[in-house]
C-alpha cells in the first residue's frame, strides 16, 4: 500500500501519534458510507485522538496528510456508490489469528467512524425499521471482526460451523456495506 498516507505513517514519531492506515482507512469508511456527508475538517483532528493540536511538524505534512485522507474519502464514497468497494490490502482471514491485524484494525477503526455518525443512522433508520436490520448487520459483521476469538466462541455455541460462518461474514462486508450505503443514499433523496 505505497501511498501518501503509507509514507508518512512510515514517519515513527507520526505512526505514534496517528491511527495505523488500516483504522484510518475503516474510519474513512465509516465517514464515506454515512448517509450525510459530513466535511472532513469537522473529524479529521479524530485521526490523531481528538487534540486541538495536530502532530504534525508543519502545515505542508498536515496539507498532505489531509488531501491523503479526502483523496481516500472520495475513492472509497465511489467503490461505496458504484457497488464496487472491497476489502482494502491486507484485510483478510489468517489461519491463525482468524483475521489479519490489518482486518482488526480497520474494523476498529470502521466502528469508531460510526460513532460521530451514529445520530444520523439512527434518525435515517430508527431501531424499528426494516432498514434497520441492515445497518445491525453490517455494525455486527464488523464488531465480530474486530473481536474475532469472542466471536467464533459465540458462533460456536450457537451450533454454528464458526470457521465457516468467519468467511461467510468476511466475504459478505463488501456488497453490504454498499447496500447500506446505496440504501442510506436513497432515504436521504426521498426525504429531500
């Protein structure tokens, strides 16, 4: 993933300070698949824990790194669109550990983004909607990535193949996702 943001994060002092690329990439999901768009200047400062003061050394290393992150908004709120969004590099299963580290983190950084567009969600597909049942889906298919160990132990006690049932759900995020998101698109024009 040689890319803008890779090669700052390969800044140690930076990596520190910022969320790894694969939290910032499911944060930006989060912001590209909310059903309002909401301006990047309002939840960028999230990229680095919320501090006033971001930790970047100049204000061309702050410029590059958000043109990093909008050029990454734009490119995945059109895979959302189009129906074409896929796990980004380095996402996938590990025999091991379930799923990758990079898979973990950018669950983790997915359901962090969901939270500064909860409200929205929430008003746009209250708890007793149909629509509802998809936007639980998609926020429990990245919950149990995130937690994986926790998650194939429930599965299992369900009776249910865990291993099997992993794959099925990792296979499954992308075309929900973008349902979701084409879902969510179309009850903001009809409210319009």
């Amino acid at each position: 993933m040689s890319s803008p943001l890779s090669e700052l994060l390969q800044d140690r002092q930076l990596a520190e300070q910022l969320l790894s690329e694969s939290q910032t990439r499911g944060f930006i999901t989060a912001m590209a698949a909310a059903p309002h768009l909401i301006n990047p200047s309002e939840w960028l400062a999230f990229m680095w824990g919320g501090e006033e003061t971001s930790p970047f050394a100049s204000h061309e290393e702050l410029e590059t790194y958000a043109n990093a992150i909008v050029e990454i908004w734009n490119q995945t709120r059109e895979a959302l669109l189009t129906g074409t969004w896929q796990w980004p590099e380095g996402c996938a299963l590990d025999d091991k550990e379930l799923v990758s580290e990079a898979t973990r983190e950018f669950s983790e950084g997915m359901l962090q983004g969901w939270q500064l567009a909860r409200d929205d969600w929430e008003t746009l597909m209250p708890e007793d909607s149909e629509d509802n049942a998809l936007l639980g889906g998609v926020l429990l298919c990245f919950s149990l990535l995130y937690d994986p160990e926790n998650a194939l132990e429930a599965l299992s006690q369900e009776g249910a193949d865990g291993l099997a049932q992993f794959e099925e759900i990792f296979q499954s995020v992308p075309t929900m996702i973008c349902g979701l998101t084409l879902r969510a698109q179309a009850l903001v024009e009809a409210q319009e």
